[in-house]
C-alpha cells in the first residue's frame, strides 16, 4: 500500500478535558441516551485490560456535553489501573461538573473477569429537580413497521 491510501498520521490524543455546548431546548427535559462500548482500563491489581459498555442518560440542563470530547475523554482510561466501581463514579462526578445536568446517569457493563460480569450504576439528580411524568407508549412493538 502506498502512503496516500493510508491517509496521515493520526493527531487525536486522549484527553481528560471535557466540552460543553449550549442546550437547544432548555425550556424542555429532553432524554439524551448515548451508549459507548469501547471503554477501556487496566486492572489495578494484574494490569490486564478491562473493557465494558458505558450507557449514559442525562437530561441536560443548560449544557450538553460534546461528544469528540468525550471520546478523547473515555480513551484517556485505557493506560490507567482503575477498579470498577472508582472508575463508573470518577467518570460520573466528571460530567456532571461540567455539565450540571437535571438529571444523569453512568451505567457500566464490564466484560467477564474471573468468571464475574460486572455492573456499576451511579446517578446525578439536580437538587429541586423532579422527572415529568413518563407517559407509556409500550403498546407498540419496536418491529412492528412491516407487512407480513
């Protein structure tokens, strides 16, 4: 392969900075759900890899937080020994600083370690904040828009 077809060398670089952007729609609770299954870090104790899925739910207030940022921000964890539960909640604590959302929540899937699957939710809740009632619209499958 010839230099060209490769493109250049790459310049993103991990970064524990987070960006925020205005909310388009502060006037309403919106749901933003983001899923990011490439989270990386290191066993604190062995230094082998550990990998999940991050889903996060946040209902923002006057900022959201951009997501480039948080990408470069979830690779910076990849070299760094973290246990579990300090790594969900440093993550967490991080976002909700920058973005003082209503609402938000960090749940991570860790991969099987030893025979053990993993599971650390924390969540945010902006002090006064109460959630709009949900309204259920479950009455209609997810596959249902075709003809049999």
């Amino acid at each position: 392969m010839n230099q060209n077809s490769l493109g250049g060398k790459p310049t993103a670089q991990p970064s524990k900075s987070l960006e925020v952007f205005e909310n388009p729609n502060p006037q309403r609770d919106i749901h933003i759900h983001m899923q990011i299954p490439e989270f990386t870090c290191l066993c604190p104790k062995t230094g082998q890899p550990d990998f999940a899925t991050l889903y996060l739910d946040y209902i923002p207030d006057s900022h959201c937080v951009e997501l480039k940022s948080l990408k470069l921000y979830i690779w910076s964890f990849r070299d760094e020994g973290c246990f579990h539960e300090a790594v969900t909640n440093s993550i967490l604590d991080d976002l909700v600083k920058v973005t003082d959302p209503r609402f938000m929540r960090l749940t991570a899937k860790f991969f099987v370690r030893g025979g053990v699957f993993t599971n650390v939710i924390a969540e945010h809740r902006k002090k006064g904040w109460e959630p709009q009632q949900r309204i259920d619209l479950s009455q209609f499958d997810a596959d249902t828009n075709y003809r049999d």
